[in-house]
C-alpha cells in the first residue's frame, strides 16, 4: 500500500505564531528607535480592523507603520522579513521529523490559511518549501473548504492546532486529522500530539492497524 498523504498546518504546527510576532516587533522597534509598547500599539490598531488572525497581511501592517512613524517603507520591510527571526519561530523538532518522514518515502504537503506570499515566506525562510509536494500546498483565505477536502486521497493526515478545524476535517471519513497540542496539560485524546515527534509512533500504530484488518 502506498504510503499516505500528511499535510501540516502552519501557524503553531510549524511555526511558533506568537513568537514570531514578537520577534518582529523587536525588530520594528529596534529599527524606529521606539519602544515595544508603542509598536505593540501600531499592531493592535492594525490588528483591530481584521476580521482575524488569518486575514493578516504584511504589507498593509508595512504601510500603516510607515504613515503612523513617518518612516519609508524599504527598511521596515528589511527588518520585518529578516530571516533569522523566522528560523529562531520555527519548533525546534520540524526540521528532523519532516526529513524522517521524507525519508520514509511519505508524501508531505501544506493546509493552512492565510495570504498565499506570506505564509509561504515563514517555509521560504527555513528553507521548507521544498519539503512540501507542489500539488498538495493548499494554502487558501478560507481552508474549512469542503472543495479542497474532498479531493484528497483517502486516508490523508492532517495535522492541525485548531480544534474548529479538527472537528470539520472529522466530518470527512476518508481523512484522518491529528490534533497537535503544544501545552501538554490541554490533552484530549489518545492521537493528540504535543510535537511533531508524537507523529512518527502515530503513523506506526495507524500502519499497523491497517494491515491487521486486511
Ligand atoms: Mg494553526
């Protein structure tokens, strides 16, 4: 049997979210000689007009700061993509389990939702995109999409933080979804993961299963 599709979340799956924010907002603050209060200000302005966390997009944070601090907008860009904070946001296990997995001869891909550019810089910076098949990148505004899910081969693995987003892929019996929780004392469920680590036993005992029925 081939082995399955797994397709990963990005923001807190992959990528430490929070603190890539604060990271960023150092490196704002540090450029602009402002305190991370009053650049934690200009986020939250921004961050009150979005319908959500997802609807963020650089570019339109980039032109908000650049009007509020009187500050062209090239250096901001420089100090908001610099790589190294995307590398020091990534978990530390992602590099390890997504090349073991590879190895292994898994298809990977992504599910995530977001602007396309910018959820696929947090992969570009850590040199990850490449790990991720071109045909499964599924990054959209809106991901709870039944048109992306029920295309999928049968027995894709989702892995994903969002418990709305678990419960929806649990309305599709040809998809499994894995809960990946990063605070331990949060568990629910015996496939719940707290790190990418948690996966490789998953997929073991999921193989094992499957052959015990046959
Ligand atoms: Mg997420």
């Amino acid at each position: 049997m081939p082995k399955p599709l797994i397709l990963f979340d990005i923001d807190k799956t992959l990528i430490d979210t929070d603190r890539l924010r604060a990271l960023l907002k150092q490196n704002l603050a540090q450029l602009l000689g402002r305190s991370e209060d009053e650049v934690a200000d200009a986020f939250l302005e921004y961050g009150s007009n979005l319908p959500d966390n997802t609807a963020f997009h650089p570019e339109e944070l980039l032109k908000l700061f650049s009007q509020r601090f009187h500050t062209p907008i090239e250096p901001l860009r420089d100090a908001f993509y610099e790589p190294s904070r995307f590398q020091q946001a990534l978990y530390p296990e992602v590099v390890d389990v997504l090349s073991k997995l590879r190895h292994q001869g898994y298809t990977l891909g992504l599910y995530s939702q977001g602007e396309l550019a910018w959820q696929e810089h947090k992969m570009l910076a850590n040199n990850l995109l490449e790990f991720f098949d071109k045909n499964h990148r599924y990054i959209k505004r809106e991901k709870a999409d039944p048109a992306i899910i029920e295309n999928l081969p049968e027995n894709t693995i989702i892995i994903d933080d969002k418990p709305g987003i678990i419960a929806f892929l649990e309305t599709f019996p040809h998809v499994i979804p894995l809960h990946i929780v990063r605070e331990r004392a949060n568990h629910v469920g015996e496939y719940t993961l707290s790190t990418l680590n948690d996966l490789l036993p998953i997929l073991d005992s999921l193989r094992n299963s499957g052959s015990s029925q046959q």
